[in-house]
C-alpha cells in the first residue's frame, strides 16, 4: 500500500492521509517504519483513535511496553516497574490519571531521547490528546539523523569513537534545580549508563546521541565536555532540524525514538492536560557498531 504523505518541513516531520481502518489493517506497517525512519515523526489529522486502537496499531508496527526497567538496587538488582499495566501510559500531571509518575514528567521540559537508562532504548511511541492545554503543550522533535549528517567531515571524525555518562539526576538539573534529598536518593537509584555519543545504526546510518541526561564525555575535562555537550544540542534543535506539533483532538503521532530528540514546550501544571502513549520496545542496541 502506498500512503499519501505531505512533508511538514524539509528535514523532519511527515503528515500521513490514512484512515484508522487502512492503518490498524497492518498492510501500511514496513511502509510506516520505514517513514519513521527516514522522516522522525508521522502525524495523521483527524483520525481520533481510541486506546484499543492505538494498542492494535502499536502491535501492528512492533512490540508494545508494558513495563520499563527503571531501578537498580544497591546489590545489582534490577527491578521492573509496570509503569503501565496495559499498556497505555497516561502523560499528564494529573495525579488522579497518573499517581505514580506525574513528577518525572518535569523531565519532558528538556531535550530528551527515551531509554538512556537502558542499553537498548525503544525503538517509537504513539501519542494521542484526550485533554488539551489551553495555551503551551506543543510537543517539538529533532532530528538527529539530520543534524549529525550535516556537521563538518572534520568533527564527524572527532565525535566517532566518543562515548558519553548519561544519569537521571543530570535529566532533571534544569528542571529541579534545588532538589531534595528525597528526589536525589530516587534519581540515582537509576542505572547510570555510558552509550556512544554517535548512534551506528544497523541501517548503516548514523545519529547523534543527546538527552538531558547527558552527563559528560567519557575522559574529557569537564568544562570541555560540557562545552561540547552544549554546543552539539545547540547544532542538533537548530529550526531546521525541529518539527513543533501544535496538537489538535483527534491527533496521532509516532516518533522515532532512536532518531530524534523531544520536549514539551511549558503549560499549565494544573491544567490537566492529559495524551495517552504506547511505546514500542526498542530493537537495536546502543552500543551495537
Ligand atoms: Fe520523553
């Protein structure tokens, strides 16, 4: 089946005409991976899934989440959170809709991939509104397959073989500022992980790996790595790069997860603005050459 597409702009982003019966027949999936991958981010208009149906989609295209592996104890032990039960994670600060979570999502303020904290991270996510904020709430991505095939020949040689500490605590640093003892001992409580700061994907293709949770470049000075940090994030969320969805009911977007970097532009905390999400597990080792 061929979709009929509309590039939202030159770099990043990808509207897609379907109907929720031509996308749930499965017969559109390899063709949507394959657009996920090359465009970041695919939005159809209109289409006003409901949560059965956005998990017959995601099953469609991979393998759903039900559960994300987020702490380590200090003997080693990995434990797995349901962080939901069926599959539909509810973003919003609403506590009654999501009691256990809502505070983490101060971290979709800042520039983040998904899953730093795993080796291998999810591969996408589905996202569709149920309540909208009225001002604020855009959600933007960046591609950061786009921004690394751009950089000089020079730094691409540079960044190869780079590999960058990646923390919870560094996640919330511009969000948390002064955090308390509490909320420090449960971020470290997160795996601390070192990944590559450039993605070899198995296509051949190669992204930058950037997230709030890039902490610092393994065995460079602080101040250097910091300042190379910021200056990649900076290259990497240039208007070119970016696609900003102002959302609308009835919305359905899928990212990339291993190609683009999100945030949330900033709204109302109490204005119960609420998507549902369905994320796909990943498929491709970080560290995998
Ligand atoms: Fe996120």
């Amino acid at each position: 089946m061929t979709l009929a597409t509309m590039n939202l702009t030159p770099r990043v982003g990808t509207e897609i005409k379907a109907d929720a019966k031509a996308l749930l027949s499965g017969s559109a999936a390899a063709e949507i991976r394959a657009l996920l991958e090359q465009r970041g981010v695919l939005i159809v208009r209109n289409i006003g899934l409901e949560d059965a149906q956005q998990l017959a989609l995601a099953k469609a295209l991979g393998t759903v989440r039900f559960g994300t592996v987020r702490k380590e104890t200090q003997d080693g032990n990995v434990t797995v959170d349901k962080e939901s039960e069926d599959g539909i994670f509810k973003v919003t600060f609403d506590k009654t809709q999501n009691p256990m979570y809502a505070e983490y999502l101060l971290g979709t303020f800042c520039w983040h991939m998904d899953g730093t904290f795993e080796d291998v991270p999810p591969l996408a996510s589905i996202l569709t509104p149920r309540v909208l904020s009225p001002t604020g709430g855009q959600t933007e991505f960046a591609n950061t397959y786009a921004a690394y095939e751009d950089l000089p020949e020079s730094e691409k040689t540079f960044l190869d073989g780079l590999e960058v500490v990646h923390t919870m605590e560094a996640n919330y640093r511009e969000v948390v500022p002064n955090p308390t003892v509490d909320q420090l001992s449960d971020w470290r409580t997160y795996p601390q992980k070192t990944h590559p700061l450039v993605w070899h994907h198995r296509s051949g293709r190669k992204s930058l790996v950037l997230s709030s949770s890039s902490t610092q470049v393994v065995g460079m000075d602080l101040k250097e790595s910091d300042a190379l940090l910021r200056r990649l994030k900076v290259w990497a969320t240039q208007a070119k790069y970016v696609y900003q969805h102002q959302w609308k009911m009835g919305d359905l977007l899928m990212w990339d997860n291993t190609g683009t970097m999100h945030r949330v532009l900033r709204y109302d905390l109490e204005c119960g603005r609420r998507l549902h999400r369905v994320t796909l597990i990943g498929e491709e080792s970080l560290a995998a050459a």
